[in-house]
C-alpha cells in the first residue's frame, strides 16, 4: 500500500511537471524572447531612422525631393544590413522606397493616423509566409517598424524599416531549446523514479495474484501513466528543439506528436496483451465452431454462386436486347466494318436510309452504300483512321444520297490492341446545312433591294481585290448617293422613299455587269465595285447609267426625278493599300459633284 502511495505521488508531481513545462513554453518563455527580439530590434531601427532622417530633410526640416537622398537611402539599406526602406509623407503616400512598385501607394491604416502620425513608433513581427501590415507578403521572419520624423511636436513623414530576423530567429530557437534540456533532465528523472517503482510493485503483483496479469485493473493503471508521462516527455523534448512563435500552432503540434506516441505505446503495451488472452480464450471455441460451420458455409457459397451465375445469365441477356433496342432507336446512321470495308453490322436507320438487304454474314462494302462506287473514293478519310488508328469527323455532301452528312470515323482494335474495323456514325446534316447557308445570305444581303449590305459587300470584295492585285492591273469603284431623297420620304412618305431606293437597286443592276459587285451601304448609298479597268469605258458605262435614270423618269409621273450623285474613284494596288481609303476618297468625289447640282 505504501509503495502505491508513493507511485501515486510520484505520478501527480510528474503530471503536474509535464503540464507546466509546455505552458511555461507557449505562454512565457517563447513570447518574452519574441518580445525582447521585437523590441531590440525597434530600438536599432529608431536609431538608424535618426541617422537617414539627417539625409532626407532639409534645413527648414521639410522632406527633400526623393532625387537628392535616393542613391544615399540605397546605400544605407546595404550598410545597416536592412531588408526594405521606405519613407512616407506627412499624409501617409510612399514618396520613396527600395522596391519602386511601393511608391505612390498611401498607408491609410489606423495604426499609422493614430500612432505613427502622433510621434510614436510601432513595430509589428511578421512570420514567414505571412501578410506584413500592409498586405505584402513576406518570404522571411521580419520585424517592420514605423518610425516617426518629427519637426517638436509637427510630424513630417515616417520611415518603414523592414529588419530579417530569420537568422535571429534561429539563434533564439537554439538558445531556448538549450534551456529546455534541464526541465526535460528533471522529468526524465521523474520517469526513472516511477519506473523502478512500477517494476518493483509489479513483480510483487504477480507473485501475489493468481490471476493473469493482464487483468490486473493495478496493471492497467501502471501501463497508462507510464505511456502518458513517456509520451509527453518524448514530445516536448521534440517540440523544445523545434518551437514555434504561434500558440496555436504549439498546441496543435503537442497534441499531434502526443497522439502519435501515445497510441503505439498503449497498443503495445495494454491492448495487444489484453487481445492476446483474449484470443486465447475465445481460440479453441472458434476452432470448434470453424469446424462445424464450415460445411454450412460452403453450400451455402455453392448456392450462392448458382443463383449469382443464373442473376448474371439473365443481365447479360437483358443488356443485350437493350443495347440492340438502343442501338435500333438511335436515329443516325450506325454501321461497323471490317478492315475490308465490309458492313457487318448496321442499325435500322443505316439499313432504311442506304437501302441495304438484311445482313445474314453477306459481305456487303460499305462504299458502294455510302457513295455509290466499287472503290473507296480517293482521300477518303476512313482510309487514313484505319491506318493511324486516331478517330476522324468530316462532312461532305454525297450526290449518291442526295444529302449533307457528317461522318464520325471511330477505329475498331480486338484484344492485342491491332485495328480490326471502323465504326461509322453517320448524322443527316442537310436541314442544318441549308439553314446556315439561308442564313449566312440573310446576313449578307440587304432585305430591302436585294444587294449586297456592308458586311456582305466587304466579305465578297477580299476575294475580288485579291485577283485584282494578282493581275497587276486598275480597278475603278463607283460611289453612288441619291439627290433629295429626304424630300421625297417627307413629301411622299417612306412607303414611296422605300419604292425609290428599289428603283435606283434596279437600274443599277441593268447597268453593271453580273460579276460587279452592288452594294446598298446603308439609307441612299450604293457602291459598286469593280467597273472596268480603263478610263473610257467608265465614260461609258457613266452615259448608260444616265440613261437608264432618265428612262425610268420618263415611264410615269411621279411629282418628283430620281437623281444621282456619283463619285468614281480609281484602285491602283501599287498605290492604293485598303478599300476603306478607295471608299473615303469616291465619297469625297460624289460630295463635290453633289454641291455643283445646288
């Protein structure tokens, strides 16, 4: 009894000892060398701030320009050893600093308008890998200090001194590992005390019990203390050479290095002997019951197996009629071929839309179906996947179906990984064909007359100018305008504006060859371009538009004259480099002739 009391005394100092020594740690120890480093390190950047405020104010102790004291301010960062200076104005804008990128941003903190402003210093550590008070993130353990420059009690401006402490970090984390070493030596100590009593009470258990030792609540009791108080001597030994400045993170890493040497300890120790006897006890019952089950277990997996052969007999049954059903329904084109082009399996659509007989092993080709031909057409692109093995998409329009189809090429393999076939996937893409060209011509034309718009007019030209530039030769572009049209919509309304605009699309398109290109550009202008390369076949062709404007001015009245202004510029490609400028300058022609009418 007496040898358990002095284990129980032994157990609560040791307790109370290992408790003690991670909070001395975390809440004191760690925290007054942080704050000592802090505040030394204040003080030194307080004293070269001193020294630079000499080189950046002047005599009426006013903040120079940053151009008299940059190479000076550069310098002193490298004497002083500093990481990063930077000088603040009165109303917090950086007007200098060692990374450039910093100048011109203001400090618009609270610390700063509070503190710094009022002549007082402040100095923040910041860890690494982590935000200064300004949002940079910092790559080393750094102290940053505000230190105010003050004219009396008037505040001038204010330097920010960035000092990497990492080395001193370092040196404070040895020197506090170091002094660990003794509260460790002293639980350590505590530990050896406890184990020759453990040992000692322990042997006279088991001479004095008849029962196993293992069932021993004494037993257990002696296994759990001895693997807490190994555990967090262990971990604060490892913590003590590896300490961190966070409270959290201290905690944390207590805990997790606790957990980890306590678990295998315990398991050791307490639970696997515990699993031990009790195998032992339970291991000639299971061996009995092993015996006698075995049997049942085996019919009853027999029976099992049957009845799972029979669920998978069915399922694959089932999945086949569902992927032929599938395959059936599917509304495009599916045939898979052999790497002879022969279909030897096609779906319903493929077999209504290429007219194919019923299969039955008849080596049907698939290019006779698809094109209409006794041989694969020339650069057919099926060809080419059965021999790169990559799958292909193409569309074409096959006068033999007298449709646009989109045909996926899907490459076959069989079980060395070898091309064996194709699968085509076959999609009518007619419809959608026909209504992207309706559209592309809707965007192209001009729904009023039937010309070409601006855009359809630019998209057609490239082509032109192209052709043009490869013959070398001269090209003229007419710009046309309607005289007084305003007038008429306002005279006549806009029913009868719409009918002259149609009038002027139809005799322009009398007159111009098919090949030019007529272009409404928009309320009553038109462009044609091109319209003949020599000079007097545009007389020309200028005298037959006239005439073709006084016709129709003579088929009926009207209460008005259709009229034109025209401006006819020539396109050199040697000299001439865009149609916008050709355009500019035959509207700058039209404009002068349409003042000579008024």
């Amino acid at each position: 009894m007496r040898d358990r009391n002095l284990i129980k005394y032994f157990f609560i100092l040791s307790f109370l000892t290992a408790i003690s020594f991670p909070i001395l740690n975390i809440y004191y120890i760690f925290p007054s060398f942080s704050q000592l480093l802090a505040q030394n390190t204040e003080d030194e950047a307080v004293r070269v701030a001193r020294r630079l405020s000499e080189l950046v104010v002047d005599e009426s102790n006013n903040l120079k320009t940053p151009e008299s004291f940059y190479e000076s301010l550069n310098k002193a960062k490298e004497h002083y050893n500093l990481d990063k200076i930077k000088l603040f104005s009165r109303h917090g804008e950086i007007i200098y600093s060692t990374d450039p990128k910093d100048i011109g941003e203001r400090n618009r903190h609270g610390y700063f308008n509070e503190i710094v402003s009022k002549g007082n210093s402040y100095s923040v550590i910041v860890q690494k890998e982590s935000e200064s008070l300004e949002g940079q993130l910092m790559h080393a353990d750094v102290v940053e200090t505000y230190v105010p420059i003050m004219d009396r009690d008037r505040f001038v401006g204010a330097f920010e001194i960035y000092y990497d402490i990492t080395n001193r970090n370092e040196m404070m984390g040895k020197t506090v590992s170091s002094s660990s070493v003794i509260s460790f030596a002293l639980m350590f100590v505590f530990f050896l005390g406890m184990l020759i009593l453990i040992l000692r009470t322990d042997k006279k258990e088991i001479h004095a019990q008849t029962t196993d030792k293992h069932n021993s609540p004494f037993y257990l009791l002696i296994t759990i203390i001895v693997s807490i108080f190994t555990a967090e001597a262990v971990t604060m030994f490892f913590i003590s050479y590896f300490p961190s400045h966070s409270r959290i993170n201290q905690a944390l890493l207590d805990g997790a290095l606790l957990t980890m040497t306590v678990s295998p300890a315990l398991f050791f120790f307490l639970f696997r002997p515990m699993q031990i006897h009790i195998d032992k006890h339970k291991q000639n019952e299971k061996e009995l019951m092993d015996a006698q089950n075995e049997l049942v277990v085996f019919n009853t997996d027999l029976h099992k197996q049957i009845e799972e052969r029979k669920k998978a007999e069915t399922l694959i049954l089932k999945s086949q009629q569902e992927w032929e059903d599938t395959f059936n329904v599917i509304t495009d084109m599916i045939t898979i071929h052999d790497k002879d082009f022969n279909i030897i399996k096609a779906n319903k659509a493929a077999g209504r839309i290429l007219d194919m007989p019923f299969l039955n092993d008849k080596k049907l080709k698939c290019y006779k179906y698809y094109h209409g031909t006794d041989a694969p057409p020339e650069g057919c692109p099926s060809c080419g996947c059965l021999h790169t093995g990559k799958p292909s998409v193409f569309e074409l329009f096959e006068p033999h179906l007298n449709r646009h189809i989109e045909i996926r090429a899907i490459p076959r393999f069989d079980e060395n990984n070898r091309i064996n076939g194709l699968i085509h996937v076959v999609r009518d893409i007619t419809d959608r064909h026909n209504l992207e060209e309706s559209l592309r011509s809707i965007s192209l034309t001009d729904e009023l007359t039937g010309l070409y718009n601006r855009r359809g007019f630019f998209a057609i030209v490239e082509q032109q100018l192209k052709v043009i530039k490869r013959q070398k030769t001269r090209a003229f572009l007419l710009y046309a305008d309607l005289d007084n049209f305003k007038p008429i919509n306002d005279s006549f309304g806009h029913h009868e504006g719409d009918l002259t605009l149609i009038a002027a699309a139809g005799i322009l398109r009398s007159t111009f060859r098919e090949s030019d290109i007529i272009a409404r550009f928009g309320g009553d202008e038109f462009v044609v371009f091109p319209i003949g390369d020599d000079e007097a076949y545009i007389n020309l062709i200028v005298d037959r538009l006239q005439k073709n404007i006084d016709a129709y001015n003579q088929m009926e009245e009207r209460g008005y004259k259709l009229s034109m202004s025209i401006g006819i510029a020539p396109y050199d490609p040697e000299y001439v480099h865009s149609i916008d400028m050709l355009i500019v300058e035959a509207d700058k022609i039209m404009y002068t002739q349409k003042k000579l009418k008024h």
